[in-house]
C-alpha cells in the first residue's frame, strides 16, 4: 500500500468541537480507528467558553416546537434530531455521569453547570474508546493523491484516511478556532458554500454621544420587541438586552437576529420596535400620562405615571421629538414601541455563531459531499442557524451523529459492493 492510499478501517474527524467529537464516538464505538485533528492545542475550546457562564445543553420545550427554531432548515436539522435529539441528549450526558435539570425557562443545563465535567469526561471515554487526538494540527486541504495535509510544529503532515469527516465550525470566534478558513479550501473543489454571516449577533446603533457616554453597559431590562419584515412576517419576543458603545446586543436581541440582519442586507436598516413597558394598555397608559404634571418635571411624571428611569428614560429621549413628549397619546405609543434603528450586524468574529456554509445541496444524504464521495460534514459549518436556548448546541452534536451514521452506511456499502464484511453490526 503506498504512503498515501487510504488505510481501509481509519477515520479522519478535523474539528474537535461538539460536532467532530460525537462523530467520532459513534464511529469508534462501530470498531473503527479513529484520529481527531484539531488546528488549537486543546479540543473544544468553543465549547468550554460558552459554557463557562452555565452550559446550556439543550431544551425541553416540545418537539413541534423545538424543531421549528431551525427555520428554513427545519426538515434537514429534523431528519436529525429524529435519531439523536434533546432527549438523546441527556440521556448520553448521564451515561458520562453528568446529571442535568431543567431551568425556570424550560432551557436544560447540567447540574454543575460548567462545561468541563462534561468535556474532562467524554475525553476519557473516547480515548479509553481507542480514540487518538492530533492537537495543533491545521487543515490545509489535499495533495494530488488525496492524502490530508496538515500544517504541524513540525512540518508539514500528510495523513489517508477511509473516510473523512469535516466539522469545522462556522466563522465566529476565530482566536478559539472558529475561522472559516475551510471555505476556500471546499471551494477550490467545487463545493457550493454559502457566504458565512453573524448569527445570535449584536448590532450597530448611531447613539448620540450623551446616550454612548452615559449610558454604554446598561441593561435594558423587561422589555419586549417587535420586528416586521419587509415581507409581512412578524417576530417578537420579551427580555433584555444591553446598551454597547457601538450599539445593541444580549438575548432579546440574538433571539430576533436572523430577520434583522437579513433585512439589513436588503434595505441598509432594520428598526426593532422595543415595547419599554410590556404588561401596560396603550389607552390606559396615555390617560395616566395624560393626568395634570403639576409641579413635578416630566422626568418625575414619567417616574410617577409609567416607572420610566434611567436607560428606558434616555433611550426614550433619543428617539421622542418634542411634539411626542408633549402629547400623551403619542408618547404611550413611542413608549410601547419605541422605533430603534439598526444600521448594520456587530462583526462576525463577535458573533456566539454564524449563518451560511456549506449548502445542503452539495451534500446528499448521509451528509457526504457529491464533489469528494468519502468527505462528509458536519456541525456549524454546515448552512443552518438557530437561536441560542439549547439549540445550536443540541444541532451540533445531532449533526456529528448524522455524519459518522452516513460514513458508516457509505463505507458499508462500498465493502458490500466488493464482497466484504460491512462495519455496521
């Protein structure tokens, strides 16, 4: 066998976050070698920084509804969560020792809360699985022979493999790996990839200096938002979000950052409708704000009649004209939706994930290539997104589970076809 033919029962997994590593459970425990190379000097690092706040492993809500935050990629991302879903989930967390409990607002989280009981123990298990790690070993494509080739600390690397399974996350989070250098590499293929683009993102706010410089790191908090798109379709949702010097970011924001970033990308704008007083009537609103001031100042009225203070008071006077503030109809209506413009998405290296990547119509499947038969993906790199709650998370490990099941139905196959023995008991 020559240096580069591929050894028949080895595996290459590149990407050692969520993805790569359930990839290469389900695969080592189907009698496989398997090998996981990671461009970082540890795996997961992603992983471990998002859960270093509280890992919120996945979520409880129903299936219906857990399954419809994928949006357009609802059917793919379904096919599967049918095999390896939330409860599947925890189910395999508790195999490892990891206990978890479900939160006030139905998100899932281990009873620890951190991450690195859960990472520190799966580790142990793939590696007492036979699984072998290749840290600091940075995916450069293939040579003319179809080996792998690896930039190392010592060189230059070229590895076959039986097959291979790319997860190599989306674009954001560069310095923990997450850089979407993979892209030129699949498009030199021929490989369709859509452009990478922030998901659960931040956005841009042209705040006036008092407000920037007054009020940047205040929480915005009890609010609702609205946001309709230029087609008719109406998002909302109820939470906080934060004031940045830059603009505005935080979970009520991340939750509605599909529509507004798209629309941005067609109109140059978006405005989200922010409802500062959410539980409180517009008309009986504007008749408390309409009783008589007074000695009190309108900050005091505004105080006294609506609980207006601080931020919700300056974002108020940023967006208010005189003629609002003066006039109580008007200004219950600005209150229960205040216009707030955004002008463009935070950077994609700032966003918690990314939009775009490979489309799914260069896969088939099993999640293998069309362009490279043998290469499969899975994780963020592919093209789907969803909101923060459980759910990105829950994607990426059910994506690695899809991918290592296609690369053993597609090896199975092949050895059928030549008359040997499947690997699939």
């Amino acid at each position: 066998m020559a240096a580069t033919d591929p050894p028949p029962r080895t595996i290459a997994i590149i990407g050692g976050g969520p993805a790569g590593l359930m990839a290469a459970e389900v695969l080592s425990n189907a009698g496989l070698r398997v090998d996981v190379f990671d461009a970082m000097p540890s795996v997961a690092r992603k992983f471990l920084l998002a859960g270093r706040g509280g890992l919120n492993l996945t979520h409880s809500e129903a299936p219906g509804q857990f399954v419809a935050r994928y949006g357009p990629r609802r059917a793919e991302v379904g096919a599967w969560l049918e095999e390896f879903g939330p409860q599947q989930l925890r189910d395999w967390a508790h195999a490892l020792g990891i206990e978890t409990f479900i939160g006030s607002s139905g998100r899932v989280f281990p009873q620890e809360m951190k991450a690195a009981p859960l990472l520190r123990a799966w580790l142990h298990r793939l590696r007492a699985a036979g699984v072998s790690f290749h840290a600091r070993h940075r995916w450069l494509g293939w040579d003319a022979g179809g080996a792998l080739r690896f930039a190392t600390p010592a060189g230059e690397k070229k590895v076959g493999a039986g097959a291979t399974v790319l997860a190599l996350g989306g674009g954001s989070w560069a310095k923990l790996g997450s850089d979407g250098a993979w892209v030129p590499l699949l498009a030199a293929r021929g490989v369709a990839v859509r452009s990478l683009r922030p998901a659960n993102c931040g956005f841009n706010v042209a705040w006036s200096e008092h407000l920037r410089q007054r009020f940047a790191g205040a929480p915005v908090k009890n609010v609702g938002a609205t946001f309709i798109a230029p087609d008719g379709a109406v998002t909302s949702d109820e939470g906080e979000f934060l004031v940045t010097e830059q603009g505005v970011e935080g979970n009520l924001i991340y939750a509605l950052s599909a529509p507004l970033r798209d629309c941005i990308g067609i109109t140059g704008s978006a405005t989200l409708h922010v409802d500062l007083l959410p539980g409180r009537d517009p008309v009986r609103l504007a008749e408390d704000l309409a009783q008589p001031r007074g000695r009190y100042s309108l900050a005091n009225h505004l105080r006294r009649r609506a609980g207006i203070t601080g931020i919700k008071a300056a974002l108020l006077h940023e967006y208010a004209t005189p003629f609002d503030l003066a006039t109580p109809e008007r200004l219950a209506a600005i209150l229960k939706a205040l216009p707030l413009r955004l002008d463009s998405p935070r950077p994609l290296d700032e966003a918690i994930s990314s939009a775009g990547g490979v489309d799914f119509a260069a896969l088939d499947g099993n999640l293998m290539l069309r362009e490279l038969p043998g290469t499969f993906c899975a994780g963020e790199m592919l093209d789907w997104e969803a909101p923060t709650g459980g759910y990105l998370l829950t994607a990426c490990f059910a994506s690695g589970h899809a991918a290592a099941r296609g690369a053993l139905r597609w090896m199975d196959e092949a050895r059928a076809a030549k008359g040997d023995a499947g690997f699939v008991e």
